[in-house]
C-alpha cells in the first residue's frame, strides 16, 4: 500500500511538472546519503569548533604566560634601572657635597692665610690693593723684574678668583659672580697700568740700561707667565740696520726712516691669549635644533621606565627573529657634576666637555693698538654663545676661531715714542718732567704714503720741534721680521700667521709677504708693516677624527687611556684624584709629560702644545663625523666609567656606520691589567631604550644583528655589563671610588671618542 501511495503522489506529482521545468525527483536512497553526509558535516564542525575553542584556550594561557613574562620582564628591567639611577643619584650628591665642602675649606685657607694679599672674594680688599698700588706706581720707580713679580701675584689673585666661581657655578651659587667679574677687571687693569708704568720708567732712565756695543736702550726680563724685552733707538746709529731681543730670538728691520727717530720698540710676549674672545668668532652659534642637554633632560634616564604593555612580546619575537627592537631607557644621569670646570679646554663643548675653550680675561682700549691685558687661569668660565641661529660669511683674510687656535701664546710688539733723555751736568742729572703715559706711534696709513714721500723731500728743521713733527708723521716701509716659535709647541703643520685688527676686533692673515717657517729651527720669518700683536694658528681639528682609543684597567687602582688621533698617539694613566701623560716622547712635551696633573689642567697644557683633541659642540661643521645621539652618547660614557675598573673598553669599527641612535663598542672583563686577548672581546650594542652582547665581533665581514645566545636584553650597558661580569669584577665595581668615576668620564666626554673616533 505505501508502494503504491507512493507511486500515484508520484503521477501526481508528474502532471504537475508537466510542460515546467521542475526538478527530479529523488530517489530514496539518495536521501538516506544526503542525512549520512549532514551527520558528518556536523560532526566537522563540532570537530572544528571544538578545535577552536581548544585554540582559543591555547591563546589564552599563552597570553597569560606572556603576561606574566611581560610583568617579570617590566620589573627585572626597572629593577636594573632603579640600581644604576641609585649609583648615579648617589655619586651626584657625593659631587656636589664634596663641592660645597672645597669651596667652604678654601674660604677658610684664604681666611688663614697671611701673605699680604687680599682676599679676592672681598671687593673691598681688591679696591684698596688696587688704589695703594696705583698710588705705589705713581710715587715710585722699580726695577722690571719687580714689576713682574708683582704681576704674577696679580694673575695668581686673578686665578683664584676664576676658581671660585668654577666652584660656585658647580654647587649653582653665581649670586656674587657679577661682583667677582668687576674685581677681575680692576686687577686686569692694574696689571695693564703696571706693566706701562714700568715701560715708561725703563725708557725714562734709559742711560741705565744701555748696551756697551750699540749705545742703544736694551733691556730684557721675564716671569713664569711673561717675557718682556724693549730696544730704543737712543745712538741714532745710520748704519744700524736691525737689532735682535733676547725674547724669542726676535729680530726686526731698522729702516732709514727709523734710524733718526727717538722711538723705542717693546715686546711682551704672553703665554695666554687675550684678544681671541674679543672676536665674534670665538663663541659657537647656537643650534637651531640643539640635542637635549644631557643636565637639563629629565627623560629617558633609568628611573622612568618604558611602560608600553606590548613591550616585552616584542622583545620575545624579535629574540625569536633575531631582530632587537627597542626596549627600555639607556642609563644617563643628567644631574652629573664635574670636578672641573664647566668648559675645558676648547672652545664650546657641552657643558662637560673639557675643549670646551678658557675664558681669558681681557684688556680694554681704544686707539690703534690694544694694550697689554692680562689672562685669567685655565679654570675659566664658558663663553657665552652668540645669540643668533645664521652663520656669518667671514672675509677669507679673517681667521674663523672656531676652525683655529693659537699656539705659543701672544707677542704684543708696539713702536714708543722715548721720553727726552738725561742730561748730566757736572755732578748733576736733568731731567724733563713729563706725564707718565706712553706715547704708542700708529702704523702707517697707506693713504698717506704719497703725501709722506712729497713731505720726506723737504728737510726738517733741526730742533725738538723737529723731532716732535717726525715723530708724529713717522711712518716705514715693509720690515723683515723672525722670530723662533715656543719651543714646547707640537707643530703637526706649517703654523698660520696672523695679526690682530683692533678696529674690527679680529684676526686677520692679510699684511704679510714672504712668510716661511724653518721646521728645524722652529723660526718664522715675514715681511710686515704692520706693529701690533702677532700670533700664530694651528688647524683646531688637525688631530680628528681619531684613528681608535682604548680604555683599561692598569696597576694602582687606575686606567690607561690610549688615544689615537690623526698626528698623534697619546697615552694617559687616569688616577682618582689625578692624571698622568705617559707618551708620545715628543721634546716638546717634556714640560708635561711624566708629572701628575688634575685633568683639566693637563687638558689645558696639552691643548697650549698644540694638542687638541678636544673638540667643541660645533666640530660636526668642520670635521666629517657620523652623528650620534647625544643623549645616549652622555648615557654610554657614564656607564663606561663606571665598569672602566674591571672591564677593558675600545673602539669598533661598526659604531661609525650603525646609525644615529645606535652606539656599538668594544668591551671585555679585564681584572689582570694586562692586553686583552682578541678572542675576549665582545661588542655591545647600545640603544635608547636597550643594550645587548651582539653575536657579531670585529673580525666578521658584515654586522649581523643578532643578540648573543644565552644573554639577555637590559635596559642599559651597566647591567649589560654586570652580567658578563664575574663575582670578583662585580664588587670591584662596586668599590669605585666617586672621584675616580668622575675622572674617567671627564675624558671621555671631553674627547667624545664615541663620535670622532
């Protein structure tokens, strides 16, 4: 019955469909594997769903474990940073107490002593020494060499007061500094009234002082810091053609125009340069977008860690891809504080930065020539930059001071006009009283020359009024002048003469002919019109970009310091309270080399033989560097100070090409003091927010970025460093005394080897 049911719904079914299109009927067999193929379609997809959810589960404890790894990760790193914002937080505020403590003690030493001199910090003091030897000057006639001696107690008073407000701008008290200032400038005037005072007494009695050969005024004296020599033409000998002073072996032309002239020809020769900073290029323009100062920058230092919650999965995938991304902050204190001065040795450096160039400080006048003046210490401030962004087109006859130093100090050679001589009368002297001024005669106006040839043909009437006229219009031709360069000056190349134009406050190259420097005799000679202050230049850059530097530990509780420059090799023993020139044995340096120094002085000394390698923060603009950050770069020296004890550091040849926030060096455990093998030297590399062990070294064709397997990532190089290290090194880094951190670094941020190296 069901079969035949089923075949009339069939039929059915059929006539329906007729003449459609419709679809087939389908058998029941087909329907029983239609349901047969539902079941396992939905027994894939429960599979499937389970599978999913088995996924999801999978996912979810692996986040949580991630999570957890994130977390212990986050606080390993802050731990590690929290440890070496410690050490650092800790050495700033030992800095700055033993700071407070020098500048109190040496207020008492002066309190003490008892020496006749007055406390410079008194202005009081320093205005009645000034006036009881103004009063001393005027009422008596000493002896050049007195005169001197008196000078050297002047710059020592000078001296004394440049370190007291080195002291006080590192424990941030310039309250009295404008008030030091004022006494340094009345003590630089005293030394320029001191120094003519004696010159005018010299000419004065000039029958004292006569040589027995020319009959002429000849007289030469000197001072550790000073060398003064004067030569007046008193025998009016014509067939006199030139003379020679004892300082410096100068010699200079006496022209037939001169030979008839009452006029004398002084040279005070200085150790210190005291008209540079009176040029607009001595100071560094100011960046238009300066790096952040490593002092004033409160982020990215150890104590604010990186909080991105994707950081630490990050940092798995890119151990698992060998690729390191950036993690944490790199360690760099910016509150440091120095034992030296703010400014070094050269001109404008960061604060830090020992090239950073002295603050001399300076005479003043007005007229053709400017005085003698007087130089302050080695410890002086930092220059103010120029207040503007744009770069001034210099004349190619002005000398860039940015580019160029001056080596040997600074001749200051003038013409003098000589008071009327003695007379002697029987028992008798007569002499003219006349004001106690020296009479400077200008140099030549060349507008002037024809007039002076037309006025040169008419003969002058015999007389003082004669003389006077002569005296007033003298003028000569193209002189032959040497001299022989100070012997303690490395001349690395051919020195640049140059002479100071008071009119525009700079020094130019222009107004010499025929200049030649004789290598062998260490003598210049040239042919100038030209009276006034003459000195010479060296390349400021001449020594950079450095060939390689290394630094390790050495016997005693110190390091050696090896720099090689472009011209030189230096090698310096780095103690805690002082340093030491090992090499290069160069007779020049025989004053310096051996002696134990503070660090800035021996930066100072170097720096005034003709060794700079110091550069300035505007270097980039005449040496071709590689930039680098120089918040990192700060970071890395700190931290290379701190590990210097047991750990050997050097130069790598993939950190000039790695990038700008990127620092690669070489470092190895070094607790014997002896050479390091080359198979234990490892190369760290340093970034913003990570420091790692690279798997590369120096000796691969290529850099791999790959960290070392078995190491880890830290968020600076002195934890990186700490877990390379044995127990032994670990405390003995531990033990580094503040003081000998500091030293260390102080060269490292004065040299800036990271970048110029």
């Amino acid at each position: 019955n069901e079969y035949k049911s089923y075949l009339s719904w069939t039929g059915t079914m059929a006539k329906k469909g007729k003449g459609k299109k419709g679809k087939k009927a389908v058998p029941l067999r087909d329907t029983d594997n239609d349901k047969e193929q539902e079941l396992d379609l939905e027994r894939e997809r429960e599979a499937a769903l389970k599978a999913q959810e088995e996924e999801a589960e999978a996912k979810r404890l692996e986040k949580e474990e991630m999570e957890i790894l994130m977390k212990q990760e986050a606080e390993r790193f802050a731990q590690e940073s929290e440890v070496l914002q410690e050490i650092l937080t800790s050495n700033t505020d030992h800095l700055l107490q033993q700071r407070k403590n020098l500048r109190t003690q040496k207020a008492w030493d002066r309190f003490l002593l008892c020496n006749g001199t007055p406390d410079p910090v008194d202005q009081s003091q320093i205005n009645t020494y000034t006036s009881l030897a103004r009063d001393d000057m005027a009422s008596h006639q000493k002896k050049i060499s007195e005169v001197l001696g008196e000078v050297e107690e002047t710059l020592d008073l000078i001296n004394e007061l440049d370190e007291v407000i080195m002291l006080d701008k590192q424990i941030g008290d310039t309250t009295c500094h404008a008030v030091y200032k004022e006494s340094i400038d009345n003590l630089q005037s005293l030394i320029e009234d001191k120094v003519d005072s004696a010159t005018f007494d010299v000419m004065h009695q000039s029958d004292q002082h006569t040589d027995p050969d020319s009959l002429n005024l000849s007289l030469t004296s000197q001072s550790p810091r000073l060398k003064f020599s004067i030569w007046g033409n008193l025998a009016k000998n014509p067939r006199q053609k030139s003379f020679t002073m004892e300082t410096d072996n100068f010699t200079m032309d006496v022209p037939k125009s001169l030979t008839s002239a009452d006029v004398a020809v002084r040279l005070i020769h200085s150790s210190y340069d005291f008209l540079s900073p009176k040029c607009r290029t001595f100071f560094a323009k100011k960046k238009a977008t300066p790096f952040a100062s490593r002092r004033n920058t409160q982020t990215d230092i150890p104590g604010n860690v990186n909080t991105d919650d994707n950081f630490v999965e990050k940092e798995m995938l890119s151990s698992q891809d060998k690729t390191p991304v950036p993690s944490l902050p790199v360690g760099g204190d910016a509150r440091r504080i120095t034992l030296e001065s703010d400014t070094t040795v050269v001109a404008g450096v960061s604060e830090k930065n020992v090239g950073d160039r002295p603050d001399p400080i300076l005479g003043t006048e007005s007229g053709n020539h400017p005085k003698f003046g007087t130089a302050t210490s080695f410890e002086g401030g930092v220059p103010t930059p120029a207040d503007v962004d744009d770069e001034e087109e210099l004349d190619e006859d002005v000398i860039d001071l940015r580019a160029m130093t001056t080596v040997g100090g600074v001749m200051y050679l003038d013409m003098l006009k000589l008071p009327p001589p003695a007379k002697k009368v029987g028992s008798w002297t007569l002499q003219d009283v006349t004001e106690k001024t020296l009479e400077r005669i200008p140099n030549p106006d060349p507008e002037k020359e024809k007039e002076r040839e037309k006025a040169e043909e008419e003969k002058a009437v015999q007389g003082e009024t004669a003389i006077a006229q002569v005296t007033k219009e003298l003028t000569w031709p193209l002189l032959n002048m040497s001299f022989t360069v100070a012997n303690n000056v490395v001349f690395t190349e051919e020195p640049q003469l140059a002479r100071w134009e008071d009119a525009e406050q700079c020094w130019r190259t222009d107004g010499f002919e025929d200049v030649n420097f004789n290598e062998e005799t260490g003598t210049i000679s040239f042919k100038t019109q030209f009276i006034g202050p003459i000195a010479t230049f060296m390349d400021t850059y001449s020594n950079t970009p450095f060939q390689s530097w290394e630094l390790r530990p050495a016997e005693d509780d110190g390091v050696v310091f090896t720099l090689i420059a472009a011209s030189v090799e230096l090698e310096i023993i780095i103690k805690e309270e002082a340093v030491c020139l090992k090499s290069p044995d160069d007779i020049e340096l025989d004053g310096i080399r051996g002696k134990w120094l503070p660090s800035h002085v021996l930066m100072q000394k170097l720096v005034d033989c003709g060794v700079n390698v110091f550069p300035s923060e505007d270097a980039d603009k005449y040496v071709s560097i590689s930039c680098k950050n120089e918040q990192l770069e700060s970071g890395v020296y700190e931290q290379i100070a701190l590990g210097a004890s047991t750990f050997a550091f050097s130069w790598s040849r993939w950190n000039a090409d790695c990038g700008e926030n990127r620092q690669i060096i070489r470092a190895a455990e070094n607790i014997g003091t002896g050479h390091v093998d080359e198979d234990k030297w490892k190369n760290y590399s340093c970034e913003p927010q990570k420091c790692y062990v690279l798997r590369c070294t120096d000796d691969d064709d290529e850099l791999f970025d790959e960290k070392l397997e078995e190491t880890k990532f830290h968020p600076d190089l002195f934890n990186c460093l700490l877990e390379q290290a044995t127990e032994q090194a670990q405390q003995q880094i531990k033990n580094s005394s503040v003081n000998f951190v500091d030293n260390i670094s102080t060269w490292l941020f004065a040299t800036k080897v990271l970048t110029f190296s």
